[in-house]
C-alpha cells in the first residue's frame, strides 16, 4: 500500500490542483483529439505546439502567466496556418511546416533572452515539459473556462465536422460550410495545445492530444463510444501520472521526484501499445489453425 | 394562369443552359444545354476527361461557370437547399476510424445543423429504411472503412438520399466494382429512384451496363454535349458531329458499337462502346 499511496498524497494541496487540472485538460485533448486523428491533422497539432512553445518562452522572458502565453502562442499560430492555408489538403502540410519552423526560431530567441538577463531559472524545462505541481491555483479557474468554451465549441461543430472530414464535398453538397468549419476546429486545436502546454509541457502535449484518442478509436465501436474512452483514457494518464511522480520521491535515498510530465507519457504510450495485443492474439490463433 | 400541382411537377428538376467552363483558355465545357425532368434517370456518358466530373460539379455548386444558368427545380444555384444529393467517385474511407454506416447515413439528417441534438424516433426509422432501400441492413453496424467497394456504395446512396433531393448525382459510381456488383448497383440505383421519386445522373466511361433502365443520356465528348433517348443519340450522324469527324455507329447482333478509324485524334475514343437495341 506504501507504493500506491505514498504519505500526504491524498492531503496534499498541490496535488489536488494537479489532479483537477490534469483531468480538464486531458478531457479537452482527448475530445480535440479524436477529431485531430480523424481529420489527419496531427501534424498541425505538433506544429501547434512549436508555437505554444514560442508563446511560452515570450511570456517566461517577459514575466507573464505562461498560460496566457501559450494560449495566445498556439491561437496565433493557429489563425497564421488557416490563412497560408491549412484548408487545402495540398498545401497543408506547406503551410504547417512554415508556422513551425518560424515559431521554433521564435522560441530559440526569447529562451535565449531569457536565460541572459537570468530572471528566470528552470523556466525553459517547465515551459517545454512542464510540471502539474508548479501550476498556480488561481489558474485553475481560467483553465476550466477554456475547456467549457472549447468543448461547447466542438459539440456545436461536431457532426458537421465528422462528415467533412469524410468527403469536403459531400459536406458542402449538404449545407455545411466546410471552411467556417475547419476555422473553429483549428481554434479549439489551437486552445487544446494551450491547455495541456501549461500541464505537461508544450512539447509533450502532442502526447496527451493524439495518444488517448488514438486508442480509444482503434478500440471503440462508435465514434462516440471513442469519445468517452479518450476521455477515460487521458484521465487516467494524468492522474496516474500524477501519482507515480509523487511517490517516485520515495524510490531512491536519494529522495529526487521525477518528472510528472514523463510518467504521464509512459501511461498513454503503453495504453496505445496495448491496444494492439488483440490484434498480434488474433494473428497468432489465425495462424495456429 | 394559376399553378396548379400538375403543372408544377413540370418543371424540370435540373436545367443546365449554354454552360461553358474555361480552364487557362481551353475550354472544359463547350456551351452544354440538357434538361432533366422529375424521375428521370440519366447517364452522363463519355471516355475519361472529357469533362464530366466537372459538369457534376458545376451542377453541385462545387464550381463556377465561366458562362451560361444553371437551376434546380427552376431555381438558380444559390437558392437550391439540399435538392441535390451527391456521391462522389473517391470517398477514402478510414478503416481505422470507428465510424460505422448506419453513422454515416445518419450524417445526412443532422450534420449541417449545429449542436449534437439526440435524433428522434422518427430520423432513426429514417435512417432503417434508407439502410433497407439499398440493401445494407446487413452490415450497417460495421465500420464503412472496412466494406468493400460495392458496400460502400449502398452507404454513400443511403446517404445521399435520406435528406429526400428530388435529383440524386453519382460521379463514376460503376467504376472499380466488379460485373456482378455493377449489375446490382444499376438495378438498385434503378429502384430507389422509382421508389422514392428521385431523379439520377450518373457519369460512366462505359454506357453498356446502364442502356436497360436509362430514360435519357447525355453524351459528352471534347467538352460538347448531346441529349435525347439512347436512340436519338448514339446514331452515327449525331455522333459524327458531335466527335467533329466520323464514327459509325455499328449494330451487330442486336448490339450497337460505336467504332471510328484508328488515327492519332481518335485515341480518345471508347474502344468498344456497346449498345443494346432491342
């Protein structure tokens, strides 16, 4: 029971912040996620994150909320793909490549700036990988109202955006604006890769965007069956890696946690590992017979 | 003079009038002129690239005209609300995605409203018969990724027919199945469109397998088009002028083949278009 629940981990405050802020964020990415998966748009999602990453850093360099900085970070690069082009499938990936190529240059500077006037000590690990235990209690309520709105968004766009990823062209013939479509989409995206910078890190949010969704939709039978899973899934992940950090305290004498944000990646990459177990038992029975 | 429901019934579901479609100075589509009326079913025939697919999407409003109207039941482009229904030739569907038919068929219901309202008793009855109509009760619960080509067709059809368009367009629908699946395909399209009082268009290379139930073809060759009954058309002096040289149009058997001299402007040609006269 000592390895499960190590002293003062139910009673400790900066845990109870990160478990809330670790669920709500990984409920917004699970539920972004499934679509970003569907609609092929993982990509993006990763060049999102280089943007958040470039936001981070300028709000660490002038001494903002790093959430803010993220979010404003990832929203700007989300309005610069969509305007270059993100909505041709052809350009697409053109487009995506320059936002982050620009926005990895934009972060090599204000790291840079930062770590010469010395404000800022460790600011770079926590803005690139984070830490759920650093995060401020107050912004938490910011966070919950982002997630509302993003996922009041989604399920407002949902099933638009379900068929238009199908054919464009069947969507259009039906009614559906295919472009406005695609725009909110990419600004919820853009709000997801925010949210889960401040939690894990901004290079490792493509990890709790992609990974629970992807498993769920390799395991569920309906799109919202995948949905919910994801949801479960990224849950999980956050708090299990909550709990495994705080009790990594206790493995060695020499008494150094380790990361959060490494705990939680574990969780979602062996969850989409194991997603694929029923498919090597079908193999080995079918070639059994 | 008062309309009265015959007369409306009258007007036909698609005009297409003295349309042009120019790409960087050549010309796509070369002043096409047909009418279609309520009911019927029309194949949009002609060799690959020569400007079907983009008639389809003119008609659909997926693209512009360089010149020349085009109105569904006698309404211009812009004002036509979910009258058209529309399978495209390429729909890659993702296997991996947990999206199963009777999901998709659903889509055509509700996608273009906002929000994620539960469907009613009334929409999933919808949904069951459209899933009968072409014959996909049997697999409507498994993923549309991972049906085959035919399959996914009966889906796409369902789909495309449950918000009820009074005109149903399918671009190549009869490619890449097999023998067997494009004979069941034709009777069902066939079907639906009587059952359910929609008219079809329907693009195809080959006219053979569509000449038992077509009321009506639009030949298209070179970006000109012309209409009329199988016999009106696929005659050797229409056809002749429509290709700008000559071809005959052969009967052998009780089959006709339109044939032209082998040369190098000709390879355009269908090889062996063949025509059932009975």
């Amino acid at each position: 029971m000592k390895f499960l629940f190590a002293p003062g981990f139910t009673s400790s405050g900066p845990v109870h912040v990160a478990l809330a802020l670790g669920a709500m964020v990984a409920i917004v990415s699970a539920l972004v996620g499934v679509f970003t998966v569907v609609r092929s748009q993982s990509f993006a999602g990763h060049a999102l994150t280089d943007v958040a990453t470039a936001g981070g850093a300028g709000a660490g360099y002038l001494g903002v909320n790093a959430l803010a900085g993220f979010v404003v970070g990832s929203l700007t690069g989300g309005v610069a793909m969509e305007t270059i082009g993100v909505h041709r499938v052809r350009s697409r990936d053109v487009a995506t490549g320059i936002v982050l190529g620009a926005a990895t240059g934009c972060s090599a500077l204000f790291f840079y700036l930062a770590a010469n006037a010395g404000s800022s000590t460790g600011s770079t690990q926590r803005i690139l990988f984070g830490s759920l235990f650093e995060v401020a209690p107050d912004t938490l309520p910011i966070v919950g109202l982002l997630s509302v709105v993003t996922v009041a968004a989604l399920a407002l766009i949902g099933r638009a955006l379900l068929l238009s990823s199908v054919s464009p062209e069947m969507a259009t013939v039906g009614g559906i604006s295919t472009r406005s479509v695609g725009v909110i989409f990419m600004l919820t995206l853009a709000v997801s890769v925010g949210l889960s910078s401040v939690a894990i890190g901004a290079i490792l949010s493509t990890a709790l965007l992609i990974g629970p969704a992807a498993s769920a939709l390799r395991m569920a039978r309906t799109i919202r069956g995948a949905m919910l899973l994801a949801c479960v899934l990224g849950v999980v992940a956050t708090s299990l890696g909550v709990l495994l950090a705080y009790d990594s305290y206790n493995w060695s004498s020499r008494h150094t946690p380790l990361p959060v944000s490494f705990f939680v990646v574990v969780v979602v990459v062996v969850t989409y590992a194991l997603t694929y177990v029923p498919v090597l038992r079908r193999r080995a029975t079918t070639g059994r017979s | 003079m008062t309309t009265t429901p015959t007369s409306r019934s009258l007007v036909p579901v698609l005009e297409v009038d003295d349309v042009s479609v120019t790409f960087g100075g050549r010309a796509v589509l070369d002043h096409v002129s047909f009418e279609i009326a309520p009911g019927e079913f029309t194949g949009l025939i002609g060799s690959n690239g020569v400007g079907k697919t983009t008639l389809l999407r003119v008609i659909l409003g997926l693209q512009k005209t360089t010149s020349g109207t085009i109105r569904v039941l006698g309404q211009p482009l812009r004002h036509r609300s979910r009258s058209l229904g529309y399978v495209p030739q390429k729909v890659i569907l993702d296997p991996d995605v947990p999206l199963r038919a009777r999901d998709l068929v659903a889509l055509g219901v509700d996608a273009h409203r906002f929000g994620l309202r539960r469907r009613s008793r009334e929409d999933k009855d919808r949904v069951e018969e459209m899933l009968d109509a072409v014959d996909a009760l049997g697999f409507a619960d498994a993923r549309v990724g991972s049906l085959s080509g035919g399959e996914q067709q009966r889906v796409l059809i369902a789909h495309a027919l449950i918000s009820r368009p009074s005109l149903l367009l399918l671009d190549e629908p009869l490619a890449n199945l097999d023998p067997k699946s494009v004979q069941e395909i034709v009777a069902l399209l066939h079907r639906v469109s009587v059952q359910h009082d929609v008219a079809v268009l329907l693009s195809a290379h080959e006219m053979n397998a569509l000449l038992p139930v077509m009321d009506r073809i639009v030949y298209v060759t070179n970006g000109k088009a012309a209409s009329g009954t199988t016999e009106e058309v696929v005659r050797t002096d229409v056809l002749s002028e429509l290709y700008g040289h000559h071809v005959d149009v052969l009967q052998l058997h009780g089959r006709v083949l339109v044939v032209a001299e082998p040369s190098a402007d000709t390879d355009h040609l269908p090889s062996h278009a063949t025509l059932h006269l009975d």
